[in-house]
C-alpha cells in the first residue's frame, strides 16, 4: 500500500485479523478506533455515525487514548447536524479536514468540548462514504507532540474509515436480510395459523350445529356427538396454540436423569387404544441396559407421542405396524430412538419439508407445526432428527441423541 509506513500496515492488518475473528459490531468499531488513535498518535478518536431521519450526526464510538471512560460516553450523547462543526463541515462536502489550531478555523463547534469538558487543539476528519453514501465521519483529535496530524496520518485514517464504512455497511445489510427473513417468516406464519385456525373453527362450527339438534330433537346421541367434535376442536385449538410459543421462542430444556424406555412405555399405553381401534399393531422393541440419561423427560415424551400418533395415522394397511425403538451405542456415544410405520409413506418431494412450519401432508387435519416443534425440541437438546420414507412401504423417524447431555453432572 503506497504511502503508508511499515508501522501502519501493522494497525491494519491487526484490524484485518479481528474482522475475521470478531461477529460484534461495537466491538470492531472500538478496535478500529482504537488502532486509529495509535496509528495517528491522537489523544482521542471517534467515530460519528449519520442518521438519515434526522440530517444528523451522532458520535457512536469514542475511544482516547487516556482512557478517560466518563468523556467518552458523555460525548456519545452528542448530536451534530450535517454542516455544523468540523465533523458536520466533513459530512456535508464529504472530504477531509484537517486543522492545525481549530481556535481559529469557523468551521469548528465548541459544543461537544463544553458538554464533555474535553479541550480541542487539532482535528483530522474523514469522511465514510459506500456506494456514493454517507456513513458518518471519523475523526481522531489532539496530535500528540505536534501541532498538526501528517499527510501520513491523513492517509491512514482514510483507510481506517474506508474499513469502518465496510464494516457498518454489511452490518446493515445483514441486520435488513434478517428483518426481510423474519417478516416473511411472519407473514408464512401467520398464513398458516389462520388456514389451521379456520378449519379447527369450522369443525367447532359442526360440533355445535349437532350439538343445537340434538338439544332441539332431544337426542342424547347428538348431544354427546356434537359435544365430543367440539372438545377434539378445542384440544387441537389448544395444541396449536402451545406449538406456536413452543416454536416461536428459544427454550433450554429442564433436564434431569429419567429412563427413555419408561418414556416410550408409558406412550404405548396411552396410544394402545387408538392403535386398537385403527387396528394397527404397535410393539415395544427397547434396548434393555439404556439406563438412566439426562433429558427433559416431559419434551421428549411430547415429540415421541407425536411421531407415534403420525404413524398410527398414516397405518392403513391390513397388516399396519408401528414399532417404538431405543438403542444406546456407547462406540459413538449416541442414543437413538426410531419410530417406524409400513405404512402409505410420504413421496420424495414431501419428505424435504416436513420439518418446515405450517408444511403438513394432512390437509385439514394437521396443524403444521408438529414435527417443526419436534426437531426443535430434539435440536435443544444437542440432538437432531430423520426421516426416512418409501411410497407403499413405510417411513421411519430417528431421533439422535448425546448419551451425555452437555448439562448432565461430569462422572
């Protein structure tokens, strides 16, 4: 890089090796203010970000040298229009200023000096410009044995701001993909809450109008019918409902020693009526020596239901077969549960979006949002889910967990 001293690639390539290390945008930005000051020799440097709004500038980061904590906040309270000041004069015309005695330069602002008691002799401004758009402005202040900052000094902070201009510009871009991302997300979301919640409505809708006739006919069977529709109704309103807060917000699990098999037998006896009446078989085949293992037993049972309950639906064949599986392998230090149906199977193009919310193969009577909560679930717990499917021959889930939970007490 022509111009620039050997001492000054140093500040620039440390900056360089915090880029690639550092996520924090804070962070950087007080690196590189940091390393402005050291590469120009400054009492103090800062950086002063422009508010489109507001025509104004306000003073983000400040870093001096001194390490006097109280004058840096209080000139981050600060504001400049554009014009005004040296910083404001640097954002107007968009070119660099720097003054050797700023007593006698009109362009400089006693404002930020009174409200942090600060005392200004020389500034050296630069302009942050991306794509013909003003950033802000960096400025470093007081050059340290001299009475004016280098044409060496000049040069550095340009490259200086140029990297802080970099960094803030993908910083916004970044924060505007996720807030696009999280809209549309919003946008699917809320779709397909109110497409489940219409349907659940109208099987109240039909729940109550059997209810009303029976109540009228003075029927006893109707009255239980339409009243038994509308309690499914509100069961599946309610699921809803617990999926969405389950899915929409970050849980740690509550985990504590419980034993998987107890977990899965516990599901075979609450679903052996309904295997029963869909004449479908449902078999235990548990690992006898799993033992006892750190998990929430209460979230695992919720998405291992849910995998039966699927399988129970999708069994339609004469010889329908479910089988609830564990098996622990201490080699990769893995506990595995599978949930297997011969069921009709899920065709090729489905099989990729099954954990997607609001994606179900159901129609009107799934919500959406079971196995979307289910792979949640599992990947909070440092795990994570398959699905493996053959049209006509059946389809298995594998959950895949840590035999050791990272919150598990150390042996």
């Amino acid at each position: 890089m022509p111009g620039l001293l050997e001492s000054d690639l140093e500040h620039i390539y440390r900056i360089e090796k915090f880029m690639e290390s550092m996520s924090d945008l804070d962070r950087l930005l007080e690196v590189i203010m940091r390393e402005a000051g050291l590469a120009t020799d400054a009492e103090s440097c800062s950086l002063a970000l422009y508010e489109e709004g507001s025509n104004d500038l306000f003073f983000y980061v400040a870093r001096g040298s001194a390490g006097d904590g109280q004058v840096e906040e209080k000139l981050k309270c600060v504001r400049m229009p554009v014009g005004k000041g040296v910083v404001g004069w640097c954002a107007l015309n968009r070119c660099l200023a720097n003054i050797c005695d700023v007593s006698s330069d009109p362009r400089f602002s006693r404002e930020a000096d009174k409200r942090t008691g600060f005392v200004t002799r020389s500034i050296l401004a630069v302009p942050m410009v991306r794509r013909d758009r003003l950033i802000g402005v960096v400025e470093a202040v007081n050059k340290r044995g001299a009475d004016r900052f280098s044409e060496n000094d000049e040069k550095m902070l340009t490259v200086l701001a140029a990297q802080a201009a970099l960094i803030i510009e993908n910083a916004r871009l970044q924060e505007e993909n996720l807030r696009q991302a999280r809209l549309t997300a919003l946008g699917q979301g809320i779709a397909g809450a109110a497409h489940c919640i219409k349907n659940i409505l109208n099987g109240v809708h039909s729940g109550a109008y059997i209810l009303d006739l029976g109540l009228k006919q003075q029927q006893l069977d109707g009255v239980a019918k339409g009243w038994d529709i509308m309690k499914r109704n509100t069961q599946i309103m309610e699921d809803l409902v617990m999926d969405m807060l389950t899915y929409s917000r970050p849980r740690k699990p509550e985990c504590a020693p419980a034993d998987i098999n107890r977990v899965c037998a516990d599901i075979a006896d609450l679903m052996s009526q309904k295997a029963k009446d869909k004449k479908v078989e449902l078999v235990l085949a548990l690992q006898p020596d799993v033992g006892e293992l750190v998990f929430d037993s209460k979230a695992l049972y919720r998405c291992i239901l849910n995998l039966v309950s699927n399988a129970i639906d999708a069994s339609d064949k004469p010889t329908a077969r479910v089988e609830i599986s564990t098996q622990a392998t201490k080699e990769d230090g893995r506990l595995r549960i599978r949930v297997s149906d011969n069921g009709q199977g899920i065709k090729e193009e489905n099989l990729k979006n099954l954990f997607k919310a609001f994606f179900s193969t159901k129609g009107s009577k799934g919500t959406g949002l079971g196995l979307a909560v289910t792979q949640k679930i599992i990947v909070e717990h440092g795990g994570d889910i398959v699905a493996e499917s053959k049209v006509g021959v059946g389809t298995t889930f594998t959950i895949s967990l840590p035999l050791v939970h990272p919150t598990s007490p150390k042996q």
